[in-house]
C-alpha cells in the first residue's frame, strides 16, 4: 500500500513539472520581440548603434526576443531605476529597460557557457561556473556606466568653449537659442555629448518648452557641478533680466577655473597614490641586491 502511494506521488509530481515546463515553453514561444525604438533619442541612438556594425548587430534581434520574456514581468521599480541609468549613459544604444535586462541575461549565458567550457581546460572546479556567470552579467551594467562617466567628462572638458562660443555669438546680435545653433553647426563631430546635448536643448525649445525646462532637463540628464552651475546662471540671468551674454563670458571663466582646481586636486592625489608602488619597487630592489648576499651567510654558517 505505502508503495503504491509512492508511485501515485511521484506520478503527481512529474506531472506538474511536466506541465510547468509546458506553460512555461509555450509562455516563450507566444511572447513576441520587443519593437526596437524608433523615435527620439533613443531610436536615433539605435540607428546609429546598428550602422557602427560590430557584434551589436548580430545579438540585437536575440536581444530583442528576450525582453520580449521579460517584459511581462512585474519589475517596474527596476525598470524605472534602468531608465534612469540609460538616460544618464546617453540612452547608450537606444536601449529599454527590458532590452537592457534582456542583454544582462544573454551576457550571463555566454559566460557561463564559456565557464564551462574553459573550467576542464584549465583544470578549475565546474563551480566556478557561477562566478563566470556573475560576471557575465555584470559586464553590460560596468559598459553603460563607464559610457556615462565618459560622456560626463567629454561634456564638462567641452562645455567651457562651448559657452565661449555662444557668448561671442550673443555679443555680435543673436540670441541665446540662435548662439546655440552656432555651437551645432560648426561643430566638426555631431556625436560630440555637448553637440548632442546643445541639440536636444533646441529641439525641445522649438516644441514649445520654456528655456527654463530645457535647460533643467539638460542638467537632469547631466548632473555634474559644471553643468548644474551653468544651468543655474542662466535661468538666474534670465529671470533678473542680467546681460546673458556677461553672465556667459563670467561662467566660462568660472568653469576654467574649476577645471584648473580639479587638475591640482588630481594631480595631488596622484602623488599620494604613487606612494605605495614606489615603496614596493623600492623593497623588491633591496631584496634583489642583498638577497645573494644573504643566501651566501646562511650557507656558510653564518
């Protein structure tokens, strides 16, 4: 009898595993790809991932089924928390949160697969597996971040001379939306962040938004001391009616300055970080030299 109840469980079992694999399977398959972003920011910055070729091209659709499985899931502080990200990064490769997710699993995948595969070949434990596997995962999240640490340092070494040049313009008779077309057009690279940037400030100033939100959404999207700085001068000029163009020129100046203080800060700390590897150094050219000797006195007796 208990036997019997053994094998009535176990059938019980293996049926509902076998339908929880069914409905998962067939939740995959009725799932369709995400549609890639077309408009905006983010489609401008897919077309232009897509036209620089590269590995990026041949995992975009993949990339595109699977958060097409992750989009159903109830995850939206996550996705808002990624959307942020993405938007600081420059909306790198037009990515959505689900694509973003979708991209972290597939690179997770690869790397486990290549654990497996490198473990035997390097004589590691098939465990380290899992470790390959974080990693893998890790490496989309490490890629946007270091896009936008590079984008914030491009914008802030850029913004200075950028600023000159529109208040030279606004010196000659153009106002302050016609000194940022000028930064635009003579640009000699239209992927430059600050281009881009001083770009999407027009647009939104030509699809009805004040200078004020234009210039507030600019440093959302750019939160650094510069920028914030930059942006706060000129909606303080704007609204005690201050010459823009001064105010400009003073700002330039100002962020010179800043530019000039963080190299000193850097160059210090750079200094004081030198210290350890030098005493290494230092320590392995003692031993080199007085080790013989050293060896010698043991061997003798000494």
């Amino acid at each position: 009898m208990y036997g019997v109840q053994l094998e009535v469980f176990a059938y019980v079992g293996s049926s509902l595993v076998a339908l929880g694999i069914f409905l998962v399977v067939y939740q995959l398959g009725a799932s369709r790809s995400t549609e890639a972003p077309i408009r905006g920011a983010r489609g401008l910055r897919r077309s232009q991932a897509l036209e620089d070729g590269g590995s990026f091209v041949n995992i975009e659709p993949l990339m595109r089924l699977v958060a097409g499985w992750i989009a159903p899931l109830p995850i939206p502080k996550l996705r808002r928390s990624i959307d942020v990200q993405l938007a600081l990064a420059g909306d790198w490769l037009g990515l959505t949160a689900n694509e973003f997710l979708a991209l972290s699993a597939i690179s997770s995948v690869g790397a486990f697969t290549a654990g497996l595969i490198a473990s035997p070949l390097m004589q590691l434990s098939p465990s380290f597996s899992i470790f390959f596997m974080g990693v893998g995962a890790m490496m989309p999240y490490l890629r946007m971040t270091g896009e936008r640490d590079d984008r914030f340092k491009a914008i802030n070494r850029a913004l200075p001379i950028s600023i000159d040049l529109a208040a030279l313009c606004m010196g000659a008779g153009l106002d302050f939306p016609g000194a940022l077309r000028q930064i635009v057009e003579k640009a000699t690279n239209r992927r430059d962040p600050i281009v881009e940037e001083v770009n999407r400030i027009l647009q939104e100033l030509e699809l009805g938004r004040t200078r004020r939100q234009a210039l507030e959404a600019f440093g959302e999207r750019c939160p650094t001391d510069p920028v914030r700085d930059f942006v706060g001068a000129v909606i303080q000029a704007e609204e005690k009616g201050n010459p823009l163009a001064e105010v400009l020129r003073i700002q330039a100046r100002m962020l010179r300055m800043y530019r000039s203080v963080m190299a000193e800060e850097n160059a210090a700390k750079a200094a004081v970080m030198m210290m350890g590897p030098l005493m290494l150094i230092f320590c392995a050219i003692i031993v080199i030299l007085l080790g013989p000797f050293l060896l010698q006195g043991m061997g003798s007796g000494l």
